[in-house]
C-alpha cells in the first residue's frame, strides 16, 4: 500500500545525478517536495543507496536515497525538502497556469499508464 501524504507532480524534466564521483541525466515521471520517481538503467541505483540531485532552477544539489526500484524505475526520498516553487516549476502544465498532480493513493495501475508527456509521446502511448 502506498503511503505517501503529498501528491506528486507529473514531469518530464531531468535531473542531475551524482553518485560516486560520476554524473549522470536521469529522467523524472513525478515529484513532490520529499521525493521523486525516475527512470534509471537498471543497476545503477540499488534501494538504500545515497545520491545526490541537481534540479533545473534549484541552485543547490538535494541530497536522497534509493527507497524503491522495480526495473528501470526508482523512487527516491530527499534528505531535506525541495523547494515548492521549483516542484510548480517542473510540473507539467495540463492548461495555461495549472499543474497535473498525482493523487497520494498511488498509480493504481501499471507505471507506463502514468508516464511523462513527452514519454507517452516518444513511445506512442
């Protein structure tokens, strides 16, 4: 059962990744102020792993860890909150001035239902 209090934004931005004096682009499918979904190749970040975040408009990397993974995607906690202005800022805008948001209940479905934009439009979805 999911039990997360504050929905997610849907997104389709990317983030930063620094693990182990590497860098990588990974891709968001949601986030809220205290965590994130991604999409990461499959190894690269294993449950319990710590992490660091580069956000676009966020000048301070954010500190997280691996709290999940099934496949390709993981879900990150922050160490610490993002700042609100930078999650309305990444949130995919459904129309002119309001953002998609996921309800806290869960996806209900399967991840690729609940996929970015620009994901559904790059795989036909």
């Amino acid at each position: 059962m999911d039990e997360r209090q504050i929905a997610r934004a849907v997104t389709d931005a990317e983030v930063t990744c620094e693990l182990d004096g590497s860098c990588h682009r990974l891709s968001l499918y949601n986030l809220s102020s205290h965590g994130c979904m991604m999409d990461a190749p499959a190894g690269l970040l294993l449950d319990g792993r710590r992490l660091a975040l580069g956000f676009p408009g966020c000048n301070d990397s954010i500190s997280a860890r691996v709290i999940w993974q099934s496949g390709h995607y993981i879900g990150v906690q922050f160490i610490g909150n993002l700042p609100d202005e930078v999650v309305e800022a990444l949130a995919f805008k459904a129309d002119e001035g309001s953002a998609a948001f996921l309800d806290p209940a869960g996806y209900g479905g399967r991840l690729e239902e609940h996929a970015s934009p620009a994901r559904r439009r790059s795989t036909g979805r």
